[in-house]
C-alpha cells in the first residue's frame, strides 16, 4: 500500500527553528510537494522537490531523499502566523497525488 | 481576483436531501479536482478531470458526481446526503493533467449533515 507519514502535532518557540519530517512509501516516485494549511482555510503551495537535495526558499526550506524515502521542512526565525499545520504529498507512479495527514505546528511566544 | 472559487462557503442540510457546491477557476488551468478533508483533516482525493479524462477515486460513492459545463466549472452534485458526508470540500486547478503541477484550492464548503 501507499503511506505519507508525518507527526500529528509539534510544538515550537517564536524565533526558533523547526524541522518538520516527512516519510513515504509509495508505488513510484514523481516528486513531492508541502502545502500550508492555516485553520479554516484552503492548503496553499510551499514546495516542490524532484531531485535530491536542499531548496532554500525564504525562511523555509525543503529537503529530499528518495533513496531514504525522506523529506523534511524546515521553518525559521518562527512566527506567529506560521501556526498552521503542513502537508506532505507524493506524486506516485501514476503521476496521483498521496496526501498526509499533514502536522499540526503551534508557535508559542 | 478570486483564482478558484466555491459556492456557498457553508452549507447545512438534512440526510436523504440532494446539493450542489459549485467552483470555479479563473486561472486557464486545464484540471480541476474535488477533495474531502474530514474531521481529521486528513485531505482525500474524491475526482480530477481534465477535457480529456475524469478519474475517479474508487472509494468515493457513486452519490457523488462531478459535473463540468465547461473547463472553467467543476461542480459537485451529491445525491442521498448521509451524516457521514459532513466535511469540508476543497476544489482545486492545476495547469495541466499532471499531479507533479502545483494546485492551487478554493476557500473550501464546509457541509454539515443533520
């Protein structure tokens, strides 16, 4: 079968760094993507990693192995507002997106 | 500009009844799609559908359709509501038929059931 797995719930501090894991197993590999999900509203893309290796974007960056089956999100200089939860999704073999349930990240001052 | 839209944003009905939630996409994006995202938020493929091809998730009862007057409209028709049909549904666009194609979501229908 197809699994995303990813914590249910992390807790961090404003101003820290927090890395967010991601593992999977599916049947092919055509890239992975993480969305933001704020509370009541629509997931909205973060990224999109294809080939191994780190993508820095502003204060987040994405990081991927497919060797290990292996994904991270890391978030810095934590704010507020960066209270969401994250979801790992893989593109399979047949180009269908898998969906975590994604982590509930809460940001405390 | 609103890139992709859903109507009505909360929808409150009695089991057995029939509705419609309709969306829309303003961005020229060849594929649309309908997730359910339950109670434990966990975000689950219902249909995509492109001019050429609509995909069905097996698990997804046959009460459900997906109804597309054009490339710019994927409405959601769901016959028979149960309880367990309360969720929040997100439509959602990417540009062309590939899942490896950033979506981009509606604000969501949050459906409840009595």
């Amino acid at each position: 079968g197809q699994n995303i797995d990813q914590p249910t719930e992390m807790t961090a501090t404003e101003g820290a760094i927090v890395q967010i894991n991601c593992t999977y197993q599916t049947s092919g590999f055509n890239g992975l993507f993480w969305y933001q999900q704020h509370a009541g509203e629509a997931p909205t893309f973060l990224s999109y990693n294809v080939l191994d290796g780190l993508e820095e974007k502003g204060r987040f960056s994405s990081f991927l192995s497919r060797s290990k089956g292996y994904s991270y999100l890391l978030l810095k200089e934590l704010q507020m507002k960066d209270s969401a939860s994250y979801l790992c999704a893989v593109v399979d073999s047949n180009y269908q997106l898998i969906w975590g349930a994604g982590t509930k990240l809460i940001i405390k001052p | 500009d609103t890139a992709v839209s859903q109507t009505p944003k909360y929808l409150v009905t009695q089991m057995g009844n029939d509705k419609s939630i309709k969306c829309e996409q303003n961005l020229g994006h060849d594929t649309m799609y309908w997730y359910k995202q339950d109670s434990k938020k966990f975000l689950k493929i219902m249909f995509s559908y492109n001019n050429k091809e609509l995909i069905i998730n097996e698990t997804v009862p046959n009460r459900f359709s997906p109804k597309s007057p054009d490339k710019a409209h994927l409405n959601l028709h769901i016959n028979s509501l149960e309880l367990g049909d309360s969720a929040v549904y997100f439509c959602a666009s990417s540009q062309g038929a590939d899942s490896y194609n950033e979506q981009f979501f509606g604000p969501g229908t949050r459906l409840t059931v009595l």
